[in-house]
C-alpha cells in the first residue's frame, strides 16, 4: 500500500516513470464559452505531446479532451512498453469522475446526474466511458490530481501548449 501512495503522489518521480507511462494534460479556454485548447505531454521530458482547439466552447470539453485524446493515443503505448498509464489532469472533474466512478452512477441512471438532470458533455462522456470500459481491467489508466498553476513543470508545459492550441 505505501508503495502505491507513493507511486500516486509523486507522479514524475523516476522510480515511478520506470513502472508506469505518465500523461499530463489540460485544457484552455479563452472565454467560457470561447475559443479553446487542449494539450497531453508524456513525462518526464514532454517529448511526445498532443493538442488541438475548437473555436467556440467550454474550458471542462476541453479538460475532457485532453484526457481523452491522451487515453487513446497512450494506451497502445503503455501496452507495448507494459506499463501502467497513469494520467495526470489538474481538473477535478475529469479526475473524480473516474476516482470516485461517476460515470457508473451516470450510465445506470440514464446519463443523468444526481440531480435527474442530463449530465453535461455527455456527447464526450459517453465515448470516453466507452473506450475507458473497453480496456481490461489491469490497463485502465489510473487518474490523478495536481494543482493547476503551482509550478509543476509538467502542468505547466501542457497548459502552455493548450492556450497555444486556441484557434486565434
């Protein structure tokens, strides 16, 4: 258990990188709604990134993105290399979503929140959910939270690259 806590606090820690594939991503909007981007960079150097934007939309589709695109671009990578994919997002609603599994709550109610109401972005939610599922158990990513603008330099790097990807 210690070994996992650690391994899960200190996601750029070299011991760490050696056992698992770790994606930061993030997404920025300029103006909510308002032109956007998206951006994943693999740890610990930010060699291999992806990004993109759309010209109107919300900063939480964007976070959404992120992830997303980070999973289906990383996973083949991580099962080639046989480590676990850990991605690393500092929003809090694409990380408690899987942490504390929202997403099954979502699917039995008919993809609505707890407030019977229709859970927002499903249009993005629901292939995610998909393709998340679609992965055996043992190489479903894990999720974790870092606070966004607190001088990580990884966060920092995809943030970069995200408000880059806003369509001007």
């Amino acid at each position: 258990m210690c070994e996992y806590v650690r391994l899960m606090s200190h996601p750029t820690d070299p011991a760490t990188i050696e056992r698992a594939l770790v994606v930061y991503t993030d997404g920025a909007c300029s103006g909510n709604p308002g032109p956007g981007g998206w951006a994943w960079a693999l740890a610990p150097s930010g060699e291999r990134t992806g990004s993109g934007g759309e010209p109107t939309t919300t900063n939480q589709r964007m976070e959404l993105t992120a992830a997303f695109e980070a999973l289906k671009t990383n996973v083949p990578i991580a099962q080639a290399e046989m480590k676990r994919l850990i991605i690393v997002s500092d929003s809090t609603y694409v990380v408690n979503c899987f942490k504390d599994r929202w997403w099954v709550k979502w699917k039995a109610n008919g993809w609505r929140n707890a407030k019977k109401e229709p859970v927002a972005n499903d249009d993005l939610w629901k292939p995610f959910i998909e393709f998340y599922e679609s992965l055996p158990i043992p190489e479903r990513p894990d999720f974790q939270w870092v606070k966004g603008h607190s001088g990580d330099p990884m966060n920092d790097l995809v943030d970069q690259i995200a408000v880059q990807a806003c369509p001007r």
